[in-house]
C-alpha cells in the first residue's frame, strides 16, 4: 500500500530575484542569525559567493546549498544567480525546492530577470513568499514596488492561490524584516517564520508494506570531491537512501548502476556525513561516476523515472580554437585541441545551459553556445585560470528556422540614465531596430527609464557604448523574451583596428605617433607580433603600423631635440570589451597572462587576398 505522507519539519527554498536585489546579502544575515558557528562575522559579507569571479565581479554564478535551524525545523536554502545569463542555473535549482522567496528592490521595483525566474517559479506550482528588499534606500517606494510586483503576477497567469502570497519587509544587509515597512524588527525572525508557515514540506511517498522502496532522486547538480569523486546532488522525491545500497542512475540514453559510498546532506555551510538519509531533504551520492545532470537515482526493484529537467535553449555562439598566434604555447599549459576539448565537454556535466559540438570545418576549432556573452566568457576566463591557452571569436546570435520563417532571439531591454542623455539613449536604439515600448522619467525627473525590444546581436556590445558615451551613468538590464522572425536593420558597425606591421617590442616612440591616430590597447616595452590590433583607429578603416620603431639617434644634442614622450593611458581592454570591440575578422587570444586582439589572418597579404574574396 502507498500513503502520501509529508516531512513536516524540513522546508525548502529558494531565494531568486534580480541581479543585485539582495539575495545573497539576505542569505548572510539568515546565516549569522541562526547557525552557531565560530566567529562567524569574520566571514565578512556575500558569504555564500565563494568563487573568486563572484567575489571580482559582485555576482552570483553558480547556486549554492546551505542549511539553517530554526524553531526545531531544518530549512534547506538555495542562493540563485540573478543574472540573465545564468538562466540555466535558476531553472535547475527550482526543481529542488517546494516554494521561493522572491526579492525585489523596493526603490527599482521588478526588473527584466524578476519577470524571467518568477515565470518559472509560477509554472512549477511555487509558492512564493515576497521580499520587499532595501526598505532603508532614500528613494524606496514599496506601495508602488508591490503594486507593480501584483501587476507582474497576473501578467504571468498566477493561480489564485499563488496570488495571495504574503509579503516580508526587509533591510537584508541591516538583517531585520518585518510584516510592515515601518516597523522592521531586528532580527529576519518574521521571514523565517513566514517560510515555516505559508512553504509547504515536502510531499513524499512512503510504501508502508515495506516490501518496495520507491526511491527517487532527480539529479540538479553535481559535486567533484578529491577523494570521493563525483557526486550527484537533489531532493529525495519518495522512498530513502543508504550507505553501500546499490541503486541505478536512469539516463536520457543508458542507465548506470552503481553502490553509494558517500551520503551527506547540507548542515549549514558544511557538509555532514550520514547513514541513510529519507525523503525531503537535499541530498549529495557519491558512488555514481557516470551519473548526469537530469538523472533519476533509484533502485533496481523499482526503476521509475522522474521527468528530466528541461532548460531555454542558448542564444549565442562562439568558436573556441587552438591559439596559432605566434605567442602559443609560451604563457600557458593547455592548449591542444584535445585538452580544450576534454575541457569544454567536462563543463557540459554542471552547466545545463550550455552546448558544444565540434567544428565542422577543423579538428582544432569547436562551436560553444550560451545564454549570453557574460556565461561564456565566465567559461573562457575559468578555462584561462585553469591554465589553458585558446583563441575565441566573436559572439553570433543563433538563428532558427521555425514554421517556415528565419527568426532570431529578442531581448527585453531596461534601461535608466540621466535626463541630459535620453537623445544618445534614444539615438542609438533606433539605430539597432529597437521597438521602444515604454519610456517616462522617474518622480523626481532626473532619471529617464526606456523599455525596448531589440534583436540579441544588437544588444551586443551595447552596453559598453552606452557606458562611454554617458560617463558611466548608465543603467541597462536585459533578459530573453523568445524568437521572433529576423529583423533588417542597419549594422554598420564597423570599427578602424590599428594593427601591427611588425613582431617585437613596443617603443614609447612609436606609440606616440600611434596615439595620434586612435587610442591604443597597449603599453611600451610589451611584445606584439604581426597582425596584432594594438588599439582603436579614429577612422572607419584599419591602420597598419610599425609599433616597434624607435627614434633615429644623431650626434647633435640641443635643448629642443630630446622632447619628453607623453603617452595617454591605453584603454585597459577586460575579456567582456574584447569580446564586444572584436570584428567578423578578428580574435581574442586568451592565455593566463594576457588577453590580445588580433586578425584572423596575421599577414596583411592575406588580409586583402581573403577581403577581396580570392
């Protein structure tokens, strides 16, 4: 006989938002206010981002699993990504977890990436608890932030029961909430409390013959330990799981069997090693090496499969390759096709969103996709940590062939500047095929907000431009809105490289000169080879230089003869602008110490041999 029965004192949950609405920073104070752990203020903010390009670039990556014990319950909390890119992240994560808590600004109110993870919370059933974060902000308005949170919920077809969710007030990097805006207390008691009363706990089912266990685990994640190998993380749906059972991972193609020789459930921030674990709680198996993300864990009497987490599709590409720069080999360890290639595929077992195959034109080149460019060049910067050597192209949007009709990705795109810029806003979106939407100054009209729906590759490398041309006052958010059929707009986009003539070391001398022309990517006394762009020409067309010139020296000295050399500073050129400023004819050679620009084809002969089509 099977009952449904329910693990009363276990809640899990989700906390998603927004990138930079406050998450992780809530996550900190439920930590500190709840676990016993040793000097735990020392472990300063943004606890739970524990990769270093988290902690440089002030974002969540990848989700996190902690615990917490509240009031004689075990609430397991999942820390999301907010940015649209890692998309694949969040949609993965909910799976795991029986209810949400969605934050959102009280000053900013819902944003693009508020719409796209409250989308998939309502269509998994969610309940979901509302944060109005950063109610101590000069300008939050939370009547109008909740009014607009209402308005999103109904556009999103909510049912009527996820319709009326409660609402927590809250200053998350304070730690206090409260149920009103005015009145927050100074603990996150009234949140959790919130989360033991209105999330449900997990439904499981139990056979009360004792003859069968049902056991079934969806695998969200997956885990490397050093001595335990790989490990398979997710929700225990029905039955239990112990140490040494023998159970089988049920695979989109093949099933794998396998003993489960490490158990452990999240107590914390840590891992604690258990005996047989039972269903509701979050889980971590070892014992499976060909398990996958996708997976039912079960055992061999029962063999019923969950159904198979499904994610968006990617929307940009790129080329990764071999580096055949001059400069190969000498900065890095990894750099053959085959090591770049083991990579790339090993990044396919915890990165749902990405794709990879292999380049139909060369053994040494592969065709990686993504949700964004940040989600691949989070991957390119990993792979260049770890060692690796590779040359990347630019991103392209990935076109589909759907009913008949050639249609590409749009975005959803938000942005917010100063009043004095919203001609240059407005220009510029027009100029890309942007359909704006929405557009009205804030309250106190200092600021104006446009909403837009623009083609992916238009988007591409916007954001920089904006940035420039508004001295950094800018604010822009996107997020997928789906495929729609391809657009024609003017993409004359070209940009002037200055490129090098010659192979050697720069010259102050030189670089003057140069500087005249453009502004430049490089400094003197650096290496440089032919076919490298040293930086940006003033004009439309490329500039081709001897970079490496030094001055004539002659015997007459004078007051006037030795001028000192001003250099301006060069454009100091990160992974994402290199990615964006790169044209159809160039690449970005990517090694642990450097990131160079440079032509496809180094010889210039080459260059007008393949621009004129021979």
């Amino acid at each position: 006989m099977t009952t449904v029965n329910s693990a009363t004192n276990i809640r899990n949950i989700a906390i998603i938002a927004h990138v930079d609405h406050g998450k992780t920073t809530l996550v900190d104070g439920l930590i500190k206010q709840t676990l016993n752990i040793r000097n735990v203020e020392n472990l300063g903010s943004l606890i739970m981002d524990s990769m270093d390009q988290e902690s440089e670039r002030g974002i969540t990556i990848k989700a996190k699993n902690a615990s917490i014990y509240y009031k004689d319950y075990k609430i397991n909390i999942v820390d999301t990504p907010g940015h649209a890119d890692f998309g694949g992240e969040v949609e993965r994560t909910l799976r795991m977890v029986d209810g949400c808590a969605l934050l959102v600004d009280a000053q900013e109110g819902p944003m693009p990436q508020t719409k796209f993870v409250l989308k998939k919370a309502i269509e998994l059933g969610h309940k979901i608890i509302v944060i109005v974060n950063k109610v101590d902000k000069p300008a939050a308005n939370c009547e109008r932030t909740l009014s607009k949170v209402e308005d999103l919920f109904l556009d999103l077809g909510a049912s009527d029961e996820q319709l009326l969710f409660p609402v927590i007030y809250a200053s998350g990097v304070q730690g206090k909430a409260g149920h009103k805006a005015d009145a927050l207390e100074d603990t996150l008691s009234p949140f959790l409390d919130t989360v033991i009363e209105y999330v449900p706990a997990p439904t499981v089912r139990v056979e009360t013959t004792a003859t069968v266990n049902p056991l079934q685990v969806l695998v969200l994640a997956l885990h490397y330990d050093n001595f335990k190998g790989k490990m398979a993380v997710g929700t225990i749906s029905n039955g239990r799981v112990a140490k040494n059972m023998q159970v089988i991972a049920m695979g989109e193609s093949k099933n794998a069997t396998g003993k489960v020789s490490s158990l452990m459930v999240f107590d914390g921030l840590a891992l604690k090693e258990v005996e047989e674990v039972t269903a509701g709680d979050i889980v971590m198996i070892g014992g499976l090496s060909e398990v996958s993300i996708g997976d039912t864990v079960t055992v061999p009497d029962y063999l019923q499969a969950l159904p198979r987490i499904k994610v968006d599709e990617p929307t940009i590409q790129m080329t990764f390759g071999v580096n055949t720069s001059p400069l190969g080999g000498k900065e890095g360890k990894l750099g053959t096709s085959r090591q770049i290639r083991d990579r790339l595929f090993k990044e396919l077992e915890t990165n749902v969103a990405l794709r990879v195959i292999d380049h139909p034109a060369s053994a040494e080149k592969f065709i990686v996709s993504g949700r964004g460019e940040l989600h691949l060049s989070v991957l390119i910067e990993s792979m260049r940590r770890e060692g690796f050597e590779l040359e990347v192209s630019k991103p392209e949007v990935i076109f589909k062939e759907i009913d008949g009709t050639k249609q590409e990705p749009f975005e959803i795109v938000e942005i917010d500047c100063p009043q004095e810029f919203q001609g240059i806003i407005m220009q510029e979106l027009g100029k890309r095929g942007a359909n704006i939407s929405n557009m009205y100054p804030n309250e106190t009209e200092t600021e104006f907000h446009f909403t837009a729906n623009m083609p992916t590759r238009a988007t591409i490398g916007l954001k920089s431009y904006f940035i420039g041309s508004t001295k950094g006052t800018v604010i822009m958010n996107t997020v997928f809105d789906g495929y729609k059929a391809a657009v024609t707009y003017n993409e004359s986009d070209a940009h002037g490289s200055i490129v090098s003539t010659e192979s050697g070391m720069t010259m102050a001398f030189s670089l003057a000169n140069a500087q005249q022309r453009g502004s430049l990517f490089i400094v003197p006394a650096i290496e440089v080879y032919q076919g490298m762009v040293i930086g940006q020409s003033a004009k439309g067309d490329d500039l081709e230089i001897n970079p490496c010139k030094g001055k004539q020296l002659s015997n007459v000295r004078s007051s006037g003869n030795d001028e000192a050399i001003s250099l301006v500073p060069h454009r100091n050129m990160s992974l994402e602008n290199c990615l964006e400023y790169i044209g159809d004819d160039e690449l970005v050679e990517v090694t642990p110490l450097n990131l160079r620009i440079r032509k496809k084809f180094l010889n210039p002969n080459d260059r007008k041999r393949n621009k004129s089509g021979r």
